[in-house]
C-alpha cells in the first residue's frame, strides 16, 4: 500500500511542474493529472512524480500532524520499525 504526505506547492512553472514541499523534502511533480487549478500554497497529494489529487489545508494539516505522532512514537520506542511491515506476524 501507498500513503501519500501531503505536500504544500511552493511554485508552478509555466509547464505545469510545481515545486511540492513534503515535510521539508522538495520535489517537483507535475500537475497534469488534476483537473481543478492549482495554486501556490495548496497542498497535494502524490504519486511517482505526478500530483493525483488537491486536498484541502485542513485535511493536510490533519494527514501532517498523524505522521508526526507515528514518526515520534517510533523515534520513542512506543512502536517498531517492523510493526508497519505488511510481512510482520
């Protein structure tokens, strides 16, 4: 399975390429495959270097803040590494 970050465009060329910012990652995808404009700030949701999706700040906010406390928990020890192996018994 694949879970998409959100990630905040940053800048929109005149090709239809945005520099994205995944939790202080940047990258550029294109835009292409979403059919409602998109503008800097948005936030996106993407796959293999195509943005497949706008979502709304709030909900990105939510999606950040989920990572965040699984990422802390793992950093504390609370879950493994192994705990989000699909082959973990």
């Amino acid at each position: 399975m694949c879970l998409s970050i959100p990630s905040k465009v940053v800048e929109i060329d005149e090709n239809n390429y945005a520099t994205v910012d995944t939790m202080g990652v940047r990258r550029q995808v294109t835009l292409d495959l979403i059919s409602e404009p998109v503008n800097v700030g948005d936030y996106v949701l993407i796959h293999v270097g195509f943005a497949m999706n706008k979502i709304s700040k709030e909900e990105a906010e939510l999606s950040i803040a989920a990572y965040n406390e699984i990422a802390e928990a793992m950093r504390e020890g609370e879950i493994s590494e192994d705990e989000g192996n699909s082959n973990y018994v």
